[in-house]
C-alpha cells in the first residue's frame, strides 16, 4: 500500500465542510482541519501512486472550497 499526505488550501472558512467531505472519500485514512499555511492535511492510501493520483485529482479536488493541493507521498527508507 502507497501512503500519501495530502496538504488542502480552501477558501476562507471552508475547512470544516472539506474535512467532512473528503473524510468520506474511500482511500482517505485521516482528514484534520489544521492551522498555519494549509487549513486541512488529509492521510490517503491506495494501492499504486497513479490511483493515489487518481483520488487526489478525481475526487478530493473536485470538493467544493478547496483552493490548492500539495500530495507529499511517503518514502520508507
């Protein structure tokens, strides 16, 4: 299985809505509203990277009040 935090940018005041909403996307893990540079970081997993790109690009993105994303998979060394 392939790991991947995921970092949300949303429009002001959006975060709660876009934590519930991508928490019940299937392959997201863990889904926090944060504070600092990004307002929610999401903890995803599939089976490949193209079907993490997948999740990112053809689900989570498409929630409504998300302005960027940054995908940072995870490396075991």
């Amino acid at each position: 299985m392939i790991e991947a935090y995921i970092l949300i940018q949303t429009a002001a005041g959006k975060a709660p809505a876009v934590t519930e909403a991508i928490s019940a996307i299937p392959g997201v893990v863990r889904a926090k509203s944060v504070t600092g540079p990004y307002d929610v970081i999401v903890r995803a997993e599939g089976p490949t990277v193209d079907d993490l790109g997948r999740l990112v690009v053809a689900q989570i993105q498409r929630v409504e009040g998300i302005y960027r994303t940054l995908t940072c998979p995870v490396v075991e060394l």
